[in-house]
C-alpha cells in the first residue's frame, strides 16, 4: 500500500468515527469523496481537495476543499461551500465551519435556501444547540430571483440587524427589520416574530383588517388563531364596529379519523333603533352556523350543514354573507351508495330572505326519504329499476302533508343492422297523501287576489288520505347519421318519442306542490318522461318529443353541439294547462320550440345558449346565456337571462290571477380581467337589471401578482336595499404576502341614493 492509499484509508477511518448527530442514525457512516485526499499526521489534520462531496445521515456538504481536524472535532469548507439538511434547505457560502456531529458551527457571507424557495442571506452566521441559527445583517425573502437580473431587489424582503431561526420551535424572529416593497424601505420595527416556512399551523395573530361603511362606521378586526392541537383548532377574530357594537366572531374547526366538521359563532349586543330592521328592539343579534360529514363505513356517510340566526339580515348586514342571498336551507342528512343500492334521508328547514316573503316559505321537511334499487339481471332483455320516496312536511301557514310514493321502472336499448336505435320503456308508479290543514284561499275583489299558501291552489280540501297512481309506456327512436370532414367528425341525430298515460288521474290540484313548483323547459327535459320537477304533479295523456341534435367533434378535443325541438300534447289532459303553469310553455297543445348551443375549444372559450321562442309568433320567450374565456390576457364570464313574468292565481278561479310581475325579468353579468404585463391586471364586474334599468352591483380594480405577493385595490358598488340593508360603495384594499397571511382594508365613500327608484335595487 502506497502512503497516499495509507493516507487515504486513515482519513476514512478517523471520518467514520465521529460521533453522530442527534438526527442521524448511529449505523450511518459518514462517506468522503475528493479528487486528493492529505491525511497530516503530527497535528491530526485531514485534508480533502477538489470536488469535495461529504454525505453524512440525510446532510450533503459539498466543496472544494474541506479541513477536518481531530483535535477541534471540526469540519471547516471553503469555496463554493453548498450543504443541504434533512429538512431540504440549501446553504450556500464562501467559507462554513461545523462541529464534527455537523450540528453547531459558523457561516460566513451565508446564503439559506428552503424547499418553497424562501432566502436567507447574511454577513454571518452561527449555529447552537443543534436548532437555533443566528443571522447577522441578515436579509429574508420567499420571492425567486428575477433570472435576467439575479442583482434586483425581490418584490419584498426584510431586512433586520438580527435574524434568528429556532428550528425545534418552528419561528423566526426579527430585531431591527426595515420591510421593503420593490426596493423601497417602507415600514420599520423593532421586533416582531412569525413561524418559519415550514409551519403550516401555529398559533399567533393574524394580520389585521380594516374597513369603513356608511352603516357600520370604521371597523377593525384583529384575529387570533389557536392551533390547539394537529386534528382541531379555533379562530377568535373580534370586530370592533364604530356605530353596530363589537361583533364577536369564532370558528372551531376538528377533523376526525371519521370525518370533520366546523362550528361558526357570530354575536353582538347591538340596540338597534331603526324600526324598518328586523332586529328592531333587540339588544342581542347573532348566528350559529355549522357544517360536517363523517363516513359510518365506505359505503354511508352522515352529516349536516345548518344555520340560525336571531334575524334575516343579521349575517348580510355585517358583511358575513353576500349581500345577493336570498334563502336559508339547512340540513341534516344520512346517505350511502353500495353497489347498485343508493340511500338518502335529509331533514330540511327553509327560510327566504325575501323582503316580500310568506309563510309558506318557512318550511320543516322532517324527513325526506329516497331509496334507488336497480335489479342486477335483465328482466325482459332490459334494465329494471325501483325507486321510493317518502317526506313529512309541514309549513310555517299551518300546511302539513306526508306521502309515500312507489316507482318501478323498466327500459331496453335494441340497435338494429343499420344503426337505429330503439329503446322502449316502462313505468308503474303509486302514490298515497297524507294531508292536515292544507291551505286557504281569500278573495280580495276581482282587481287581486291573496293566496295563504299559493302552493296549494286550492281551499276545498279536507283532512285525510289521497291515493293516485300512473302507468306509463313509450318508445324513443333515434337515427345517428355520423360523417367525417378534414378533422371534424360530424353527427346528425333525429330523435322521436311517444309516450302514452292515463288521460286523467283525478284533480291533482287535492295535492299540496312544494316540489314541482320548479319548472324550467328547456332541451334538457325536452325528452323526460316527466317534465314535472317533483314529485306533487304528474303529467298525464299521451304526449310526443320530436327533436334532432348535431355534434361537431374536432380533433383538437374541442366541440360544438345543437339540439332543438318541440313537444306535442296528442291525447288527455294537459297537467301543465294551469294558470300556475301558463307561463311554462307547455300549456298548450304545441309546445314552444326549445333550443340549445354548447360549444368548448381547446384555446379556452366556452359558451352555452338555451331559448325558449313561441310557437305560434316564434318571439324569444326566454334565453339563458354563458360564456367564458380564458385565452392570451383576456380571461372574462358573461351570464344573460331573460325569463318570462310570474303569474299566480287560483286553479279554482282562473279568472281573478295575482300578477306579480307580468313583465319578463331580465339580467346581464359580467366579470372580467385583463393582462396589462405578467403581474398587473384590470378587473371589473357588473350586475345588470336591463327590465328595470338598474345597476345591482358593480365593481373595477387593478391587481398585481406574482410568486411572492399579491395586491387588489377594487372599487365596489352595491344598490341593494333590503330592510336595514342600504346601498352603498366602497374601496377595498388587500394585500397578502407568502407565508405572512394577508390584510385587507376598506372604507365606504358614503352611502347614497338617487332621485325616484332609479339606480335602486329592492
């Protein structure tokens, strides 16, 4: 053996004998690998030069030269010193001493890099206990470093005369920092302290915010968060409001092996004395809202989703929920689906916000039960299914109905050589009610007409039972005729449907409709056997669906897509010839024409038109609009909607009718954002009522963004007005910054209001 070899084996001999680190396993050795290796024996000095890579548990150390000496028990590296620790971090440096257990040491012109790309850089550094790091004139950033100039500042950074990092307590704190936002000092403190990068939940505060409004005055809110545990914790976020009181606000959050759930509370002792509010008189307002699910097995769940509140405007007036809600639906629910089985029981309580709401609009559903079984062998060569519903209901009118409802139902597909497609179909369905105190109607003259419970439509009926039961049989035929042009593939369906009921069941009008009240005719129940939307009415008579769909398909993956077509009633009954219903478009015989145009590219538009045109004038009945476009700097959504005016009247009466808007309803929205550069963008939204020539809310802000920080400076616009609710417009600022949190501030300019009802939203 050489003396080099002697010298080298030594080396790997006095390395391998190094006392462990704490978070090292003893049974790892530490390995050396260097282009030139001088072990100097007389002063117990290992030498390691060129290409130096030292690996030791999960550290690498890599330089070009290292110096370990026996004597000091240290390792010292030089020149393009580069470590890595076990958490992912990279420190670079120009020189870098550690202790031979790689835990304590001192970094000169020190540069630290995280796994998320955080920085720190510093004159110097030194590290104790094994977990706490010391940076002198340190610098620290999460933001990357521009590529065509590494020397420009980050968009943020501090700057502090010292920086300390305790790795066992997952913080770093700050003495002397001075923040900079593009370059620019902004803002000095003497000391503040936040978790390190690491940390995904830690207690502390949470950055504060600001607001001023017309109704509520100045407004400061300052979170604390409590992470009391690694499965549930809890935010205590106080409101102090200049003109409503202290809003107390707190959400437990717990997640489970099963499932999780939340707790939100919200209170404020608030006399109000605006006799127009509904909290008029009270000095407490307030609201508990919760939400959870837990899996009993893999196959059923349960859980819930509620809310209650002292009043209807409490959540809205404080800016807890959007001031365009319009109902409360709670709910407690049961549901599983194994194999072909589904299972569902939800206990429902409804509540309208509606300023013109009746008591039929507080309801209890306690329970609603549905069961879906699909028989898992062909019957008849087809598929044959059963279905069942059961609901408890009552109303805040006095209304209470129990049903139990039993559907079988049976279908077959047949293709024939040329590529017909055939599908029969069947249905038996029973139906039995239950109803106590249904409804009563009071005639106000012949210029108007009140209904208890319009619903009902009806004020003969007597407590008891009502039995009902339909058949149904039918045929659906379709023919697709499929051509292939350059790259887009072309199919042409025409699609016919008979489908033969009873031509009467009785006088529906007995039974209470809280489900079917819903009806929108569209193409997409242009060929449902029952349009009906529930389960309170069923059609009857012999009705035909005639309609054809066309589908461009394109090679890219993008499509296009139109259906169109009509329903006739042949034979019995029209269900939908009621006044509730006239407005439906299939009051009579010939339904009006439907319409349908879907369309997605793969450069990121997508748009989706549905109309409804008479069939006698062909006018545009009703139109349902969208689109979104994500392509370039453009990224923007457009909804319009026009839907036909609301009649209500007795089915009893037809000719005294309530109108409550007899004019369609008619309303555009729009949300947008335009690139400017990379980071800044323009955005605006606008809420428009073209029937009533009002704006409802509009909104334009600047927005700049990139990896590290994100800036919103927006100009809101709310016409509103809904009991203690007023218009109102305001700036909100808000800002956030990557493992800071974010802040966000704003100050109404003054609510306001405009001569006659113009620019008013009730």
């Amino acid at each position: 053996m050489t003396s080099h070899e002697r010298a080298h084996a030594q080396a790997q001999t006095g390395l391998e004998q190094i006392v462990r680190a704490p978070d090292v396993k003893s049974s790892d050795p530490m390995l050396l690998q260097a282009d030139e290796l001088i072990y100097e024996n007389n002063n117990a000095r290992v030498t390691a030069k060129g290409n130096v890579e030292v690996y030791y548990g999960d550290y690498t150390l890599l330089a070009d030269r290292i110096v370990y000496d026996r004597n000091a028990n240290t390792l010292a590296a030089e020149g393009n010193v580069r470590m890595k620790d076990p958490d992912g971090a990279i420190i670079t440096a120009n020189e870098l001493t550690l202790t031979d257990d790689f835990r304590d040491g001192f970094v000169d012109a020190l540069k630290f890099v995280s796994q998320d790309d955080t920085r720190i850089s510093a004159q110097s550094a030194s590290r104790e206990a094994g977990n706490v790091t010391v940076f002198q004139k340190g610098m620290f950033t999460p933001c990357k470093i521009c590529r065509e100039n590494p020397e420009k500042a980050p968009t943020w950074r501090i700057r502090a005369g010292k920086i300390t990092h305790k790795r066992d307590q997952a913080k770093i704190t700050f003495n002397d920092a001075v923040f900079d936002l593009f370059g620019v000092p902004v803002l000095w403190v003497p000391y503040f302290e936040t978790a390190d990068p690491t940390v995904k939940r830690k207690s502390g505060f949470l950055i504060p915010s600001y607001s001023h409004s017309d109704e509520l005055g100045s407004t400061v809110q300052v979170p604390y968060y409590f992470a009391l545990s690694d499965h549930y914790d809890f935010t205590f976020a106080p409101m102090w409001t200049e003109k409503a009181g202290t809003l107390l606000l707190g959400d437990w959050r717990q997640r489970t092996a099963a499932g999780g759930f939340n707790v939100e509370l919200a209170g404020v002792f608030d006399n109000v004395n605006d006799d127009t509010s509904p909290a008029y008189g009270e000095d407490f307002r307030g609201s508990i809202k919760s939400k959870g699910r837990f899996a009993l097995d893999p196959y059923y769940s349960w859980g819930w989703d509620v809310m209650l509140e002292t009043d209807e405007t409490f959540r809205r007036y404080y800016n807890l929920d959007s001031r365009l809600r319009t109902d409360r639906v709670s709910q407690v629910y049961l549901e599983g689906l194994r194999g072909r089985n589904y299972f569902s029981t939800r206990f429902y309580n409804t509540q309208s916000l509606l300023f013109t709401d009746e008591e039929f609009s507080e309801a209890v559903v306690y329970p609603i039960i549905d069961y879906d079984y699909i028989v898992d062998t062909p019957v008849i060569g087809g598929e044959l299914s059963f279905n069942s519903n059961t609901m408890v209901f009552s109303s805040a009118d006095g209304t209470d109905s129990n049903r139990f409802i039993m559907e079988a139902r049976w279908r077959r597909q047949l293709t024939d050589g040329i590529g017909q497609v055939f599908t029969p179909f069947g249905r038996l369905r029973g139906d039995v009610y239950s109803l106590d105190n249904p409804g009563v109607l009071e005639l106000g003259g012949t210029e108007d007409v009140t209904i208890a419970n319009p619903n009902t439509l009806a004020d003969n009926r007597d407590n008891g039972t009502i039995w009902r039961g339909n058949a149904v049989a039918g045929l659906e035929y379709r023919y697709p005729f499929v051509a292939t042009t350059g790259r887009i593939t072309h199919t042409i369906e025409p699609i016919g449907q008979i489908i033969a009921r009873p031509s009467a069941i009785g006088d529906q009008q007995e039974i209470p409709n809280e489900d079917a009240l819903s009806l929108v005719f569209d193409d997409t129940i242009l060929f449902d056997i029952d349009k009906f939307s529930g389960y309170d009415r069923i059609e009857t008579g012999t009705r035909a669906n005639v309609g054809f769909g066309y589908t461009a398909q394109l090679m890219d993956g993008g499509y296009a897509r139109a259906v169109f077509g009509q329903s006739y009633q042949i034979a019995g009954d029209n269900e939908f010839d009621t006044t509730f219903y006239q407005q439906s478009g299939l009051a009579t015989s010939n339904s009006d024409y439907v319409t349908g145009l879907y369309v997605q590219t793969v450069s990121g538009f997508s748009f989706t038109g549905q109309a409804r045109f008479d069939q006698e004038s062909f006018d545009i009945v009703r139109t349902d609009l969208g689109s979104t476009l994500n392509y370039g700097p453009v990224q923007a959504r457009v909804n319009y909607a026009r839907v036909p005016g609301v009649v209500e009247s007795s089915a009893i009466t037809p000719n005294l009718t309530n109108v409550v808007n007899a004019d369609a309803d008619e309303e555009i929205l729009f949300a947008g954002a335009l690139a400017i550069t990379d980071e800044w963008w323009l955005l605006g939204n606008l809420r428009y009522d073209l029937a009533g020539e009002q704006t409802i809310t509009d909104g334009l802000g600047l927005r700049y963004k990139d990896d590290c920080f994100k800036i919103d400076v927006t100009y809101q616009r709310s016409f509103i007005r809904d009991q203690d609710i007023e218009p109102d417009e305001r700036f909100v600022f808000t800002f956030a910054l990557k493992h800071l949190g974010e802040y966000t501030a704003q100050t109404d300019i003054g609510a306001f209001t405009e001569s006659g009802d113009e620019g008013l939203y009730q």
